[in-house]
C-alpha cells in the first residue's frame, strides 16, 4: 500500500490534534503533516495529548492566505480541513476563518491537483430540529414522547443552522458540493458531534456526543475511502442510545464502526 501525504489544518486543535495524531502514529501508512495559525495548542486540547509536532512538518499559516496554503498542500493526497475558528466572536471572525478559509482550503487544493478534501462540519446544523418533538422531547428528556421508530436526521435533511457559526458550516459544505460536481474533486463532509475529553457531559449533550476515537475513526475512513467516492456527507457521532442522527449512512458507504456511547460514560440523572 502507497504511503497517503495527508495534511491535517487546524492541528493545534481539539480534534484536528486527535486526526494528526493518529495518522502520525502509523508511518507505515500515511506521511502527515499539519497546518494552523498558531503553535500553541487550544485550551480544548489536554496537556496529556499534546505531542510535538516536528517542524519540518509543520505551516504555520493563517487560512486567508491562499498562497501560503497552496505551499501547504502541494504534493498532498488529502487535505483533512478541520480548521475554523469553533467559537466566533464576532462576524469578522467568521469571514476569515470559516467563510473565505473555507474557500481558500478548496481553491487551494484545486489549484493544486489535491484529488480530496474532508471537511469538518458540525452538528450546529441541526440546531433547529431541538425545536419541535421528537428531538425537542429528547433534550427535554420527554423520553416517554419519543416514538421508538422515529425518523432519524439523515445526511440528505436540509440544514437547520440558527447561528453564524452553524451558517458558515453549510457555506462550507456547499462549496464542497461545487468543488466535487464542478471540478471532480473528492470533497467528504463530516458532521462533527460534541466531542469531549476529560469531563462529564451535560444530560442535554448526551445524544449528540462523539468519543475522541469515533471521530478519529471516521476521519480516517474519509482519508480512505473509495477513490470513486466524489461526494458524501456523514454524521460523526457514536453510538448514543439518544442519537437523534443517522450513522447508518456512514456504516454502510464506509464501514464505520463506532466504539462507544454516551451512556458507557455517565449516568442520567
């Protein structure tokens, strides 16, 4: 099996840390390399997960530079695009980071021949099925109103987004869509649960939680996938007896098999 030249953006964060890590540890299979803005790692990330990442293989660049990020991904295989600012404070924010980040990480890897990207989305597009039951009842632990056979929140459901955050995510899966139909590229969208590390989750959090190696898991399976997969969007989430999203998708055009589940963690009050 050829060795994949992966570059992972926003490797100083969360979960960007997480993916780097993995590919890192098998050089057997993937020459990874990583990208961000900053050499220090987000607050979100542990101290005990934290490894250096040599500088030979690391680019250090801000995502509205275009130029920087097609030095960047120059000779890659995959680009596994999990940078963004997760929480914007602002509107400038959101432009910089994840509205014309977004597009330069696409541009770039166009301009570049890099045949697929897989970009980080977020379960924020959901926001708005917590408004009306069965999802509602859910988060309100109206368990007794959820219909054991309801319909899942597919990976084909338009997007609910109700913040800019959560707006910019759907500009980013979009351009996804254009750059695969338009261009032939690979572009494979995950939507990111709540990932947590070293705490409990609130009750309200349950059914939307990914356990750091599921979403590992599923990032690596993007990484891999069929070359002939162009397109595809997949929820990133385990196993949650409360999952309120559809993993089935993932399962079958990926293999995905998740390991955990909120409850194998916590329990409810």
């Amino acid at each position: 099996m050829a060795i994949k030249r992966v570059l992972v953006t926003g490797a100083t964060g969360q979960i960007g840390n997480a993916v780097y890590t993995r590919l890192k540890e098998q050089p057997h299979r993937y020459d990874a390399y990583a990208l961000d803005r900053s050499t220090t790692f987000s607050a979100r990330v542990p101290g005990n997960w934290v490894h250096d990442i040599p500088e030979e293989k690391f680019h250090h660049c801000d995502l509205t530079d275009l130029e920087g990020l097609r030095k960047a991904v120059r000779g890659m295989d995959v680009v596994a695009h999990l940078a963004a600012d997760p929480s914007p404070r602002s509107w400038e924010s959101v432009l910089h980071s994840n509205v014309i980040g977004a597009y330069n990480a696409f541009e770039a890897c166009r301009l570049e021949g890099v045949d697929r990207i897989v970009y980080a989305s977020s379960i924020t597009l959901g926001d708005g099925f917590r408004e009306a039951d069965p999802v509602k009842a859910i988060y309100d632990k109206r368990y007794e109103d959820v219909p054991a056979d309801f319909a899942k929140v597919g990976n084909g459901v338009p997007a609910e987004p109700r913040g800019l955050y959560a707006a910019s995510k759907v500009w980013g899966e979009s351009l996804a869509r254009v750059y695969a139909h338009r261009h032939g590229m690979s572009c494979l969208v995950v939507r990111i649960g709540q990932v947590e590390r070293d705490r409990p989750r609130p009750p309200q959090g349950a059914s939307i939680f990914v356990s750091v190696r599921d979403i590992v898991q599923i990032w690596e399976l993007c990484i891999n996938a069929d070359p002939a997969l162009r397109f595809d969007v997949f929820w990133g989430m385990s196993n949650n007896d409360w999952r309120w999203v559809d993993i089935e998708h993932a399962r079958e055009v990926l293999g995905y098999e998740p390991q955990d589940r909120a409850e194998d963690n916590w329990t409810y009050d």
